[in-house]
C-alpha cells in the first residue's frame, strides 16, 4: 500500500507505508556495503598507501590535496543524481539505472586511480570515482525512502551505518594482506560492489510514477542544490548536525595512518596492522550500539536525544586520542569512538527523513543532505593540514582537539529540531 497527497511532487513516486521485511533489509545492506567498500577503501587505507609510494617523503601533502576535488566533486554530483532519478521514466525503474550505472563507473574508476602516475591523474580519476559513487549512493538513498515507512527508519538507518562501516572494516584488513599490490587492493573492491548492487535491484521494487516529466528548466537545476532553511528550519538544522559531526569525523579518518606512523611511531606496514585491529574494535563497538539504537529510537519515537548525545561522547573519543601515547590508548579512544558513531548513525537517516519539508521528493532534497556529508570531506583534509602545521608541525593534538569541538557543536545544533523528539 502506497500514500500519494494530492500535491504530490510529480517527480517521484508514492512513499510506501507497507512494512519492510529481512529481504529488503538484507539486500539494502549488501547494496550500501558494496557501494561504501568500493568508495571508502581508499580513503581509509589505500589512497594513503598510493601518496606513499608517489612521493615518499610527504604524502600528506598529496592526500590533503587529492581528496578535496574528489569531495568537491561528491557535493555537486549527489543532489544532481538524486533529482535525476526523480526525473527519470525506464521500463528498468528510475533508480536502478542510476545505482548499476554509477557502481560500474566506480569500479572504473578504481582502476584509474591504481594506474595513475602523476598527482594531476591521480586528481582526476578520484574526482571520477566520487562522482560514479555518488550517483550510486543517491540512487540508494532514495529509493529508501520510497520504501521504508516512517515506524521502521531507524531500523533501516541501523542498516546502512552497520553495512557502511563494515565496508572500512573490510577495506582495512584488504589492505593488510594486499598491502603489497596496489592494483588489486583498488579494483577488487570495485568489483564486488558490483556483485552486490545487481543483488539490491533484482529485490527491491522501483515503481515509476504515473505524473509526467516537467520540462527541463535552468531554475530546477540550481533549485537541485538548494533547500530552503528559513521555510523549512529543521531540514537545515538536520544539515548542520550532520555537516559539523562528518567534519570532525573526516578531520581523524583522513590521517588515521600517518597518526600511527608519527604518533605511535610505527612503520608503514606496522600501522596498517594497528589501524586494521583499531577499524576491527571501532566496528564491534558500533554494532553493540548501533543493534539496539535503531530499534530503539523507532519504539520511543525519539531520536534527538540519541543523535546529539552520541556526538557528544564521539567528542570525546576525539579527546582521549589527542592524548593517546600508546597503541592502547588508541584501541580504546576506537572502541569510544566507534560505541558512539553507532548510535548517531543508527538514527541520524531516519531524523533527516522524518525532517525532509517533501517525502515525495526524496531524491533532491536528500541529495541536499549529502551536501553535508560531501563538502566536509572537501573541507576536513585542508583544516586538518593547517592544523597540523601550527606548532613545530604534526600537531595531532590540535587537529584532535579541533575535531572534538567541531563534534559538540554539531550535538548542540540538534537540540532545537522541533518537528521530531
């Protein structure tokens, strides 16, 4: 059974108010973790190990200048894929196209980055591969919401952050036993995305909306990137929270490996060890806390709380790894970090949905929210490189501390969210 208000945006389809089932559940977390292992595998691990071996000395520099064209380039592709789908009118769906044509972009792509040999090439093919994931990724998010009902988004929340963060997990321990062949440690992941995207496709309905296109305008293309904030304040309240927390999170997870090497003073192939087991504990974590908030969240029908006390205790994770000496130390700032990013993630999807000012357009006005994930990671490679220049240089402990006050910023922009608890 679908819902349509008579107003209804002509763009999409009905939002569905049916109960989900574990099929849909299943195959939406092997679609999210095939996209994000793809994707974030080289954030991780492997676009670190490629700055190496380009330029031994200072790879740093080359992350902190490759990784923001690639987020730049995630920030205008996702809402514009997003309201694309919207628009879009196959026999296949209007997702579908989408999700299976971005995934093989990404894949692509991959390979381009492994064959790169010049920080320009290497700038281009990541900048192809954020433009191919995002594609994807909208595509997914949308037809979420086309067919999740409100009483079980944070279940299907808990999902995608379960299956996203399992992705780094099996990104990091690739890298361990693949640390020795680049070239396979980037394609690989690429291709079993694939695999597991044509499994969600082949489950999940994609029904196209009777409504005809409207004709193609300017205003609807830059209408695409913009959400208004003022007319709808706790969308754009939603969009700071989830701005500032991918900020802080960014700021730690694109130096996680060099911090090991200069912090912990460890080599190359030590710290891919460390962060792995570091990745593995932040992932146990997650899943203790990400399993019950979800559900949780959905039986008392609140998810402010969840969401801004989450940050908090993120921040200070962040705190305790400013001053982590140790390689224990850092296992447990992980295990603090990644008890509480389970619980912001299990909830954070259903807030933003419960909170978009059109549930039938979902596709443009989640491609908006992206915007929140995307030009943080833009932003969070130069802030952290500043950061850690002042000083006599590779001051983590400032970078660190940064991140954490950017975090509680980001629980205090919750609290006035006023159409959900």
């Amino acid at each position: 059974m679908t819902t349509r208000p008579q107003d209804a945006h002509p763009y999409t389809v009905a939002v569905s108010t049916e109960p989900i089932g574990k099929k849909y559940l299943g195959a939406l977390f092997l679609a999210q973790f095939g996209i994000f292992v793809a994707i974030l595998s080289p954030v991780v691990v492997s676009l670190q190990l490629k700055a190496q071996e380009m330029n031994p000395s200072d790879p740093a520099s080359i992350v902190g200048s490759v990784l923001p064209f690639g987020a730049l380039g995630a920030m205008i592709s996702n809402p514009l894929f997003g309201a694309l789908s919207d628009r879009t009118r196959t026999r296949w769906g209007r997702r579908r196209p989408w999700l299976v044509g971005g995934i093989i972009a990404l894949a692509l792509g991959l390979a381009w980055v492994s064959a790169s040999t010049s920080v320009l090439m290497l700038t281009f093919a990541w900048l192809f591969c954020q433009v191919a994931s995002n594609a994807a990724s909208a595509a997914l998010i949308a037809s979420l919401a086309d067919n999740v009902p409100e009483q079980q988004r944070g279940r299907a929340s808990s999902i995608l952050a379960l299956a996203q963060n399992v992705s780094i997990l099996a990104g990091t321990y690739l890298a361990v036993y693949l640390v020795a062949n680049l070239p396979v440690l980037f394609v690989l992941p690429g291709i079993v995305g694939i695999g597991l995207v044509i499994v969600y496709v082949f489950v999940t309905p994609d029904r196209v909306p009777e409504t005809p296109v409207k004709p193609f305008s300017w205003r609807q293309v830059i209408g695409t990137f913009w959400t208004n904030p003022i007319r709808h304040p706790d969308f754009g309240l939603a969009w700071w929270s989830r701005f500032l927390i991918t900020l802080a999170t960014y700021m730690f997870t694109t130096y996680r490996l060099l911090y090991t090497q200069d912090q912990l003073g460890l080599s190359a192939k030590d710290a891919v060890g460390v962060v792995a087991l570091g990745v593995l504990l932040y992932t146990i974590a997650l899943f203790v806390s990400l399993t019950v908030s979800g559900w949780l969240s959905d039986r008392l029908r609140r998810r402010k709380v969840f969401v801004a006390g989450s940050t908090v205790l993120f921040a200070a994770g962040l705190i305790v790894l400013a001053h982590a000496g140790t390689i224990g130390m850092f296992y447990f700032a992980e295990i603090v970090l990644g008890f509480a990013y389970g619980i912001y993630a299990a909830v954070d999807t259903a807030l933003t949905i419960d909170v978009l000012p059109d549930p039938e357009h979902a596709g443009k006005d989640l491609g908006v929210i992206n915007i929140a994930n995307a030009l943080p990671q833009s932003l969070a490679p130069a802030l952290g490189l500043f950061l850690l220049g002042i000083g006599a240089g590779d001051n983590y402990t400032l970078l660190l501390w940064g991140a954490g006050i950017v975090a509680l910023v980001g629980a205090v922009v919750v609290i006035p969210i006023r159409k959900v608890r």
